[in-house]
C-alpha cells in the first residue's frame, strides 16, 4: 500500500513504506515519483537546471529535456461553459493528457469563497492525483505599473491573495501583468516600482514574481528585458510566451527575437499554438527553432503548453501541441 503522507515545502510528495504489501499498480507508483519530482522542481527557481533531466545525444552532446505542463487556459472554454470544473482541473489535466504539473488562471478562482477554503481543497486533489502545481497567472488586480502611486500599491496589495494561495499550492511563482502608460522609460520606471514592491512581498514566501509578454509594451522583448535589468531582484523573472508579440501600434514584433531577448530571465516558458499543420507542425510558429532558442539560453525548466486555436477542439489543440514538444525532445 502506498501512502502519501511527506511533505515537501507545502506539496505532499509520495512515501513508499516498504514494510507494508504494495497494492497499488505500477502505473500509480510511476505517477507518484513523478509528481514528486515535479514537486520538488515546483519549489525551486525553474533557473536551476536539476529540474529537468539532461539525455546524451549522438557525437556526446548532452543537451536538455524539459518537462511540460498544461496552462489552464487551454481549457477557457470549457470552464467558462462549465463543462469543466476549476477544482477539477489538475485532475483532468492528469487523466485526459498525462500531464503531472499545472498551471492556474486567477480569474477562473476570483469567485471562489474568500476564505481561500477552496485552495486547501485544491491542493487536496492535487495531491490526490499526484499532480503539480506550479504558477498562478494573475489577471485582473490592477495595474502594477499605474501611474498614479496609490493605485499602483493597491495593485501591489492585490495580488497579495494570489501570493498566498500559490505558496499553500506548493507553486514557484505568480505571472503578473507589466502594463502603464506614456514613454517607454516612463512606463519602466512605473512598472519596475509596482514590481519591486511585489517582488519584497513574494520573497519571504519564496515565491518569483514573472512578467509575461502578455499586452501593450510588455510584447516588446527588449522592453521586458530591460524591465528586469532595472528590477534587479532574485525572485523577478520572465515567462516568455510564442505567441504574444501584437505590438501597441497594431504591428507584429519578431515573436523569436522576442523570445530570444527574454531568456536570460526566463523562469517558465508558455509554448503557445493556435493551429496545426496536416504534419503536425504549429502554422504560427517554428517550435523547433524556439526551443532551441531557450536550449541555447540554458533553459532547464518547465515548458507549458497552451492551446489558444479555434479550429480544433481544446482537446484535440492541447494534445496536438503536447505531442509537437514531446516530438522535440520534450516530455512529460
């Protein structure tokens, strides 16, 4: 009998006691020391590249294999039906795609009980499932890079719920918005304010803050890096995204000098799809040239896949994108 009762850094982790008869299958105990490495790469900076297994390839180059997970806006419209359940997400992540570490939206939680009861419920059927969790994206709490100062802290305080929540789940980090208005600098400076600020709250925690490209300025890779430089904190990072490089102007940036720029920073990868090729390939983006952009970049951590097409099912587009990465080296 296998009994999860370890615990590790807030994720309960799988403890086999030898003395007792295993009864369980051998595909339940495989699950389980997954979820424990997932677990334990969670709780760590994703910079650190013990988080992912590195595999010798022929001439002895040795080169990454990153883990992949499953951003829950892959599943949007199934959860804004109701066809699925926010509680029961990690589960059906696990069940549907074999995925053992997940990624959360806030707004799919914003009107669950206040008390926050439903984190610990959560976190129960994660550890039920042997499943991971590994960031909140947050949406919706203010502007971090308001310009006016006491909307920029309110903003700050604000996503002080979703701190907490992520350090009960056994998360690494919270993906925030960087957004403002005037120039570039201006912009800048406001936003690595509202940052700096969040960043203070979420170390104690130890938990990162991320900016992803994810609207506005924030599309611009270069901006973003240089956001980061200027932040100057341990815990602020980067979570560069495929797909996400509309500009303000209505033009579309070079997504993989934008991706390129943002690595150095990275501490989660959103490999972004929206259609698929009869072979199989992504008709948006060469996923085999940005992951080799983030191999080159050392990027050890893990890959999350998120499915934003309409063509396909939100099935058949997460399983389409799974299986392109697991094709490049990837795995679960």
């Amino acid at each position: 009998m296998v009994t999860m009762t370890c615990q590790y850094s807030g994720f309960a982790a799988p403890h086999i006691d030898p003395s007792m008869t295993l009864k369980c299958s051998r595909r339940s105990v495989l699950q389980s020391l997954l979820a424990l490495l997932a677990a334990s790469a969670g709780n760590r900076s994703l910079g650190d590249p013990s988080q992912s297994t590195h595999v010798a390839l022929e001439g002895s180059v040795t080169a990454v294999t990153n883990r992949l997970s499953l951003a829950q806006w892959s599943l949007n419209r199934m959860l804004k039906a109701g066809e699925l359940l926010p509680l029961d997400f990690p589960a059906y992540a696990q069940r549907t795609f074999g995925f053992v570490a997940v990624e959360y939206v806030s707004t799919f939680y914003r009107t669950l009980p206040t008390d926050g009861s439903w984190v610990s419920e959560l976190k129960k059927r994660c550890d039920d499932t042997a499943v991971a969790s590994l960031l909140i994206m947050c949406d919706g709490e203010g502007e971090l890079g308001d310009v006016d100062t006491a909307a920029r802290r309110r903003a700050v305080l604000a996503h002080r719920r979703w701190l907490d929540a992520a350090a009960a789940l056994g998360c690494h980090s919270i993906r925030v918005n960087a957004r403002s208005t005037g120039t570039p600098s201006e912009q800048a400076a406001c936003c690595a304010d509202g940052l700096g600020q969040l960043c203070a709250l979420a170390e104690p925690m130890k938990l990162n803050v991320l900016v992803e490209n994810h609207g506005g300025i924030s599309c611009d890779g270069e901006w973003v890096a240089g956001l980061m430089r200027t932040v100057n904190a341990k815990n602020c990072g980067t979570l560069p995204d495929f797909g996400n490089f509309l500009l303000e102007d209505g033009t579309m940036a070079d997504r993989y000098a934008g991706v390129r720029a943002m690595m150095p920073f990275a501490k989660a990868l959103s490999a972004k799809s929206y259609d698929f090729s009869d072979a199989g390939e992504e008709t948006a983006t060469d996923y085999r040239r940005m992951i080799d952009i983030a191999r080159a970049a050392g990027y050890s951590g893990w890959i999350g896949v998120e499915y934003e097409g309409k063509k396909l099912s939100e099935v058949a587009g997460t399983t389409a994108t799974r299986d392109l990465l697991i094709k490049l080296g990837c795995t679960l």
